[in-house]
C-alpha cells in the first residue's frame, strides 16, 4: 500500500457508512477504495440469519470491509489481520469506532504467539472472506495448517464460512489476471510463484475441510465473484442458460478479451459443469449437519442494492420442510419504508 492508498483509504474510514461514503466512492475511486468501502461487500453475507448473540472470527479482515456489517448483528467480533496498515485503517473507521466496548477486537502480529493465546473462545462463526491470500502473514505455510487451526476454534455446532476465488474461474480463462499476483492464468497453471496458494477449487475445498475435521458441507457460488456479489447460487439453485451475461468487470487490473463469457457460460450450464467454472466460492463447512441448519435452507440470493439505498432489496429462496418459499427484503434501513 503506498502513500496515496492509504491517504485515501484513512479518508473514507474517517466518513459515516452511508450516502457521505458512498458519494465518495464514485468519485472515481481507486481498486483498493472499492475493495475496502464498497457497500456491495456485505452482500457476500448479508443473507445470513445472525441471532444476535453470536462470537464471530474474522480472518482477514483487511480494513474492515465487512467487519462493520458483522459488528452490527453479532454480539462479539474478533477480527485478525496480519497486514499492520490495514489494521490501523480498520481501527479508524467510524463505524467501528462508535460501536460499544467489547463489541469488537482487532488482533494482529504472530498468529502463534500474539494472537492464538488471546482466542480462547469456542465461536459460534469463522469468517474467512479471502483468507488464504493473506495467511502467510500471519505466519501460516498452508491452507490445511490454517483450515485446523480455525476448525479447533469453532463450537460444537460452529460454521465455518470460507470464501476464495477459483483459480479456473471463467473471468480467469477468459483473460482476466489473477487479482493478487496480477499475472495471467496464475491460477489455470497453479500458481507457480505463489507459496500458500490464494485460490482453490471446488474438489480442493472439500478435501481441505475433511481433512479438518469439518465433514457437513454446502456450497455457494458468488455471481460475478465474492467481492461484489449480485447473485447468490447454490447446488439446489444453479444459473439457467442466458441468465449469466457480459464481460467480468475486473477493477483490479487491464485485462483480456479472448472469447466470449455469457456463450461460454452457456456452455458450461449446458454441460453441468458451471460450478467448476464459478468465478468464487462460498463453502460452509461444519463438524456436522447440524452446524449447517442455518445456512441449509438457502437456495439463492440475489441483491439489488446497487440502486438508491431507499429502493434497495433482496430476493431469498429458500426451502424447508420441501416448501419453496419466496421472499423480497429490504437491503437497506432506510428502504422498510
């Protein structure tokens, strides 16, 4: 992060999270601005039915782009971050500031030795939005040493919500770098110069949460990826044919043309292979089933929130007990109105 990117990421942590930010934003932003500020982040998980009284970890919490959503619904958030810029960015957000103590903790250093001993809670929710790319900052090698690490510190019926790009990603065979290393097809040729690899793909996954202990599984598919998040697929719920159109908007970096996106979806919906090909995953990984009943009943999500924040809303399918149900909420407070 140089001078200028922090100078601007300090600016917008100093604002309220509503329009003053939000009109900040366009204001040509830079990729880092968006990354950290934009609202379309919460997306990722704001379809989640949090009770209130819950201890979430978040791993990762960069400057703290999702860590005032959770703050909000969750009655204690720990975040870890290993970047100490980001950290110090994070602290100064006013949202965060303004929450009541204890409500949130930033910890950062050696995961060994300055933040392992300071988590001595069994949480209920493990947050880790791109968490492998930042984990050997915090000292980890590799992914399955960190999956145990964050598998021993969930409760009993804890979840685990690990979200991670797809190195085979159509945005990444179509022609887009690979958002970290910003090099071309990093991730279709396995990341040759990465050392804890950033991306995994769905098979990895599920051997990475067996492997922890971690044996109840569900997968979502974040459309167009998990950072700015429109639509919410999951196995129950797949795109259709035509549903899914245009170029991957990559924000990050130049990129590549090389054939067309929406044909090739279209392909790949018709083979049965689109979840192989999803841009990112969202993977919940629990001990048991029971560590999924909140999360099992969702088949899809789609937001509709880039819009004026009063008209803003999203649409829930869920299934239970075999009754599909549809449901329409508002994404914003000041859209109950």
């Amino acid at each position: 992060m140089n001078q200028l990117q922090k100078q601007e990421l300090e600016a917008l942590a100093g604002l309220e999270s509503g329009d003053r930010r939000r009109e900040e934003l366009e204001k040509a932003p830079s990729w880092e601005a968006l990354r950290q500020f934009s609202p379309l982040r919460a997306n990722l998980l704001d379809w989640y039915p949090f009770t209130g009284e819950e201890a979430v970890l978040e791993f990762g919490s960069g400057c703290g782009a999702l860590s005032g959503f959770l703050a909000q619904r969750v009655k204690r958030l720990t975040c870890v971050e290993g970047d100490r810029e980001m950290r110090e960015i994070a602290g100064k957000r006013k949202e965060l500031m303004e929450l009541p103590d204890g409500r949130i903790s930033l910890l950062g250093g050696s995961w060994a030795g300055d933040i392992r001993p300071q988590l001595d809670h069994a949480y209920d929710m493990i947050a880790a939005v791109d968490g492998l790319a930042g984990a050997d900052r915090l000292g980890f090698s590799t992914a399955e040493e960190l999956a145990g690490e964050l598998a021993s510190l969930l409760g009993e019926d804890g979840i685990l919500l690990l979200a991670v790009p797809n190195p085979l990603g159509m945005r990444y065979l179509a022609g887009c770098r690979e958002e970290n290393s910003g090099r071309f097809f990093d991730g279709p040729e396995g990341y040759p110069q990465c050392g804890l690899k950033p991306g995994m793909s769905r098979k990895e996954l599920e051997e990475l949460a067996k492997r922890a202990g971690l044996l109840a599984v569900r997968f979502f598919y974040p459309y167009p990826d998990l950072r700015f998040t429109q639509s919410l697929y999951s196995d129950g719920w797949l795109p259709k044919e035509q549903e899914l159109g245009g170029r991957y908007l990559d924000f990050a970096h130049d990129r590549l043309a090389l054939f067309s996106e929406e044909r090739a979806y279209g392909t790949a919906i018709r083979a049965g292979i689109y979840a192989q090909v999803a841009n990112s995953y969202l993977m919940a990984a629990a001990r048991t089933e029971r560590g999924l009943r909140r999360v099992a009943p969702l088949l899809y999500c789609r937001h509709s929130n880039e819009r004026d924040p009063r008209f803003a809303i999203r649409t829930e399918i869920r299934e239970e007990g075999g009754i599909r149900s549809v449901r329409k909420l508002p994404a914003d407070a000041s859209a109950k109105g």
